[in-house]
C-alpha cells in the first residue's frame, strides 16, 4: 500500500481531460475484520466537482474517509496532488445542535489544524476566517448561535469551515441531505463556483441532481467502482436501477 503526495498534476483523466488531483490505483480499504472498498482504480480531476454515488453501504463514506487521511488503505495506491491536507466538511448531522457556538467561532475551528486550539488566531487567520465567511455569503450570521440557523444556514457554516483550512481538496459527506430543493441548489452551486477558487470538490451524495451537476462522477456498487467518468455517461437509467438492485438484493 502506498500513499504519495506530489506537487506537480499527474496525467490527465479522460473523464475531463484535466489534471488528476488523485489517482486510485487498486485501493482497498476497510475497518478490521469489515473489508468495505475492493480495487479501486479511477481518476479524480483537479479544479472539478466530482461526486461519489451509490446506495447506502456502496463505500462513499469509506472513500472520503481514505482521501480525508483518516482511514488507510488496506492494498492498493493512492496519490495525491499538493501539500496542505485535505478539508473534510462531515454530514451536517454529525454537528449537535446543543454545541454553544457562533457561526464565526464554528469557521476559526478550520484554522486550529495549522494554529492549534488552544492557541489565539492572528490577523491573517482572521482575515481568512472573515474570507470564508464572506465566500459563503454568512458575514450577517456571524454572531447566531449554530442552532439557530436553518439547515441550509447551517450547511454554509460547515463548507466556511472546511474553506478557512485553505486547502485545494475540499470533501464534503452529504451536503445537500435533508434540505428543501431551493437550499440544496444553492449549495451545488457554491461547491461549483469554488472550483473558480481553485479548490477540487468532492462530495458523497444521494441527490441524482447535484450529482448530474458535478463535472465528474464515481459510481459505488458494494464497495467496487461501477462507472467512472462524466454524470450524463455514468448515471444512465440503466447503471443506476442495476446498482441499487444489486443493494436491494444485498438487504433482503
């Protein structure tokens, strides 16, 4: 098992005949006695939207794990472009209501991997941290409790802490799950407007929308890759009833 960081672009994924900013070769990964991902080998392009789809139990979540650092991979290779870690924003659900925070104290936690958390943030923190915040257009929320907020709200809030990590490989669990149409659209279009901020975006997903909406898609079937590439070749009628037939069958 290897896992490479590299700062020049590997070659380019025909998906989108961009630069990968990953490349999977053979990856496999789980949780002990649990194999979950089985020989993954595809390409994830850099300054893109890529989402990860598939039924529950397919492997997304696994498959952020290991790009986020915080699961290896068992065999296989992994080889990622740039320096800085990578930005993990977690499903919002995973955020108790109940934390006494503020929206600005929520987004000065992205810089506690470079400062610490027991260390006061300086002036360029606070200017990326107030960059964030304005990215996401919740400058005028900055002082609201995180309970207070409606999910979209809430949702902006996470993407503004991943962003104040200023890393170029933003991931995000689920970022659209249990909002109304309007707020779920409005996040697909931020995490496609920061890829303008040369930030490469990669979001497990349940919505077919916002999938169809990234520029690259990777289709998860029982832990194996069932299509890779572009959403209008890889989410066809026809991948899509067999993927979630296979999880239907598995779950009976």
């Amino acid at each position: 098992m290897k896992i490479m960081f590299n700062k020049s672009r590997v070659s380019s994924p025909a998906s989108t005949g961009r630069g990968a900013h990953v490349r999977l070769t053979g990856l496999c990964a789980g949780y002990p006695g649990r194999p979950v991902l089985r020989q993954l080998t595809a390409d994830i392009p850099a300054l893109a939207v890529t989402a990860l789809v598939g039924p529950n139990g397919s492997g997304k979540s696994t498959l952020l794990g290991v790009l986020a650092g915080v699961i290896r991979p068992t065999s296989g290779d992994l080889r990622r472009d740039g320096e800085r870690p990578p930005a993990f924003v977690p499903q919002r659900g995973a955020v108790a209501d109940a934390l006494p925070l503020t929206v600005r104290q929520a987004v000065e936690m992205g810089r506690w991997g470079e400062r610490g958390p027991w260390r006061g943030l300086n002036r360029r923190d606070r200017l990326i941290v107030d960059s964030a915040l304005d990215r996401l257009g919740i400058g005028d929320l900055a002082g609201r409790q995180l309970g207070e907020l409606s999910g979209g709200q809430r949702q902006r809030a996470l993407i503004a802490q991943g962003l104040a990590q200023r890393s170029d490989l933003l991931l995000l669990d689920e970022p659209t799950t249990g909002l109304d149409p309007q707020a779920g659209g409005r996040i697909t279009a931020i995490l496609t407007e920061l890829v303008a901020d040369g930030v490469t975006v990669v979001h497990a997903t349940h919505d077919l929308a916002a999938a169809r909406s990234a520029e690259a898609c990777l289709l998860l079937r029982e832990g194996t890759l069932a299509g890779h590439g572009r959403p209008d070749r890889v989410l066809t009628t026809s991948a899509l009833a067999e993927v979630w037939a296979v999880a239907g069958h598995a779950g009976t």
